[in-house]
C-alpha cells in the first residue's frame, strides 16, 4: 500500500543554509511540514463548501467537515534524512467505509487539484492568477497561499524544491511582491473597542519593592528611566515554563528567546536548542515554538541512547538539564 501512496504523493527537500553536513534543522523540518499541512487543511475546507452536498450534510452533522480533514491528514510515507528528501500524501489508498464512492472520488480529485494547481502553481503566469482570483475569494486565497508561501518566507534559513516525478527538482518561491499581494490579500480586521485605549510599551524604572513582587501603581513608581511604545508585540520572550496541548514542561531556567517582526511575520529564535519559529500574531509564534519544544522533547529527551548520534545526545542531556518537571495531562487509557 505505501508503495501505492508513494506513487502519488508530492515530493520535496529542504535545502539548509550553513549548517553541519547541510543536515536539515528540525525546526525547518516541522515548520514546512506545519505550513504545507495547514495549507492543505484549508484547501480542503474551502473545497469542501462549494460542494452543495457536503454543506447540506454539514447543517446536519458539523463533524463531517473535521472527519474529512482527519481523513485526509498529509502522511510521510518517504523519507531520506540526509538531504531531507521527503514524500507527502494523504491516505487515499485504504478509505474508510464511512463515507461512499462519491466522496472517496471527491478526496481523490481535491489532493490532486492541490498538488497540480497550489503546490505546482505558476505563480507568475497572468493566466494562472486570473484562474486562482476567479476561483477563490480575497478570503480564500488567504487561507490557502498565506501558510503554503510562509514555508518559504525571505528570512527562512533553507530553500524548499518540489521534485517532480522526472526527478527534476524546482525551487519553490514565493511570488513577487506586487503578485503576493493578489494571492494572500491583505484582510481588513475589526479593532476592538478598546484598541485605541491599550499600547503596549516596554520602560526601564525605579519600582517599589514588597512581598508580593512589584505593584505597578502610579504611587509606587519613584522614577521612569526610558518608555517606549512598541510597533509590534516584540517584547521579550523568556518562558520559565512551556505548555503545549496536555503536556506542560516546567523548567529549571527560563529560556532566552529572541523576538522580532519582519515581512509582516512573528519571529521567535532560541540560539541554545537552535529553535526558529514563525507566526502570523505573537500568538501563533509563541504557540509554534512550543510546539517545537515539545517535539524536541519528546523525539530526544525520551529516546534511547543507542539510537541517538553524538550531536544528538548533547541536545538530549540539555533538554534534560532544562526540563525540571513534565507534566502530562492527556487522557490515560
């Protein structure tokens, strides 16, 4: 069967800048694979309401949508980790008897007008975007080509080629400025009431101390040194714990991260674990990168060490040195 999904799934490699052995950074590993799956999730959600059938059964059973999603979840069924060379495709090979002839046809066709016309699109060719915006509304080519073109931002640090089935790879890009803002157009948001009332500032001052810590109020300031408004929620990020979904890692020091905002893109890098994370809001940043963490955890720190390399078993004796306490709250069986 793997043989079979092999056949049909997409193709593609991360090509790392700078680093030892040109081995690809997990980071850039899970953030392609993050980006192209969310892509496609969106794809199949935009597809799934232009079909009057599906949204009939919909307005009975909203589960519907979300059990074709899991269906279609992308798989790895190839990989070769020197050049991270890598094959994705959903299971379209053995489909559950849920669903009838119809929709295992729709499955079908949709992951192949994905791959033909979003993962292989001729971005720069009039014709193709003319096709794209009469399809798709400014809101669904946002959703589609927003997380798809982050895989491949200007500040990622690899490039990704596709590798078509003659073996010719293609450097995958985003397109030019002017033609970007076509494919992900920028989306009008809603200020909420008290947008004009809130900033957020960072400032250096004389603070009284008590027993609770430090109370900001005016009475217990002595002295503001520097205050600045900040563009963008760039401040700080040193966790002292991480969480992500039922696991919660509480840790022996805070992590010092670096935060910046570029191309309209959170950026979260830690140098020690080499962690580079992004998202569309400080939000999506800060959730990325616990992602991340706990990804590293959970494929280093727990493993063992006979099948760890060298380079390997010293990130895994410092997420161990880092993580005083994991926390696993999931569902036991």
């Amino acid at each position: 069967m793997l043989d079979e999904l092999r056949d049909i799934a997409f193709r593609f490699q991360i090509d790392p800048n700078k680093t030892v052995g040109h081995a690809a950074r997990i980071s850039s590993v899970i953030s392609v694979l993050s980006n192209i799956n969310q892509s496609f999730q969106n794809f199949l959600e935009v597809e799934f309401f232009k079909n009057e059938e599906f949204v009939k059964a919909f307005e009975q059973n909203s589960k519907v949508l979300e059990s074709l999603k899991e269906d279609l979840e992308l798989l790895l069924v190839d990989v070769k980790f020197g050049s991270f060379e890598a094959a994705a495709v959903p299971n379209l090979i053995s489909l559950p008897s849920l669903f009838n002839d119809k929709v295992s046809v729709w499955k079908k066709e949709t992951y192949q007008d994905y791959k033909e016309n979003i993962l292989y699109g001729e971005y720069e060719n009039p014709d193709f975007l003319k096709k794209v915006m009469g399809r798709y509304s400014e809101t669904e080519r946002n959703q589609i080509f927003k997380p798809l073109f982050s895989a491949v931002s200007p500040e990622r640090p690899y490039k990704l080629n596709f590798i078509r089935a003659n073996k010719k790879k293609i450097v995958f890009n985003q397109p030019a400025k002017g033609l970007y803002d076509l494919y992900v157009p920028k989306l009008e948001k809603r200020a909420s009431v008290d947008s004009s009332e809130y900033k957020t500032v960072q400032f250096y001052a004389q603070v009284r101390k008590s027993e609770d810590g430090y109370n900001l109020a005016k009475k217990n300031i002595k002295q503001v040194y520097f205050l600045e408004e900040l563009e963008h929620e760039t401040y700080p990020y040193k966790p002292s714990s991480i969480v992500f979904e039922d696991t919660a890692y509480d840790l022996n020091k805070r992590l010092d991260c670096q935060v910046d905002f570029e191309e309209g893109m959170y950026i979260i890098q830690n140098q020690e674990f080499d962690i580079t994370v992004w998202g569309e809001s400080r939000e999506e940043a800060e959730y990325s990168f616990a992602f991340t963490f706990h990804s590293l955890y959970q494929n280093f720190a727990v493993e063992s060490d006979n099948k760890l390399s060298q380079k390997a078993k010293i990130l895994k004796d410092s997420l161990l040195k880092t993580v005083k306490k994991v926390i696993d709250e999931s569902p036991k069986n």
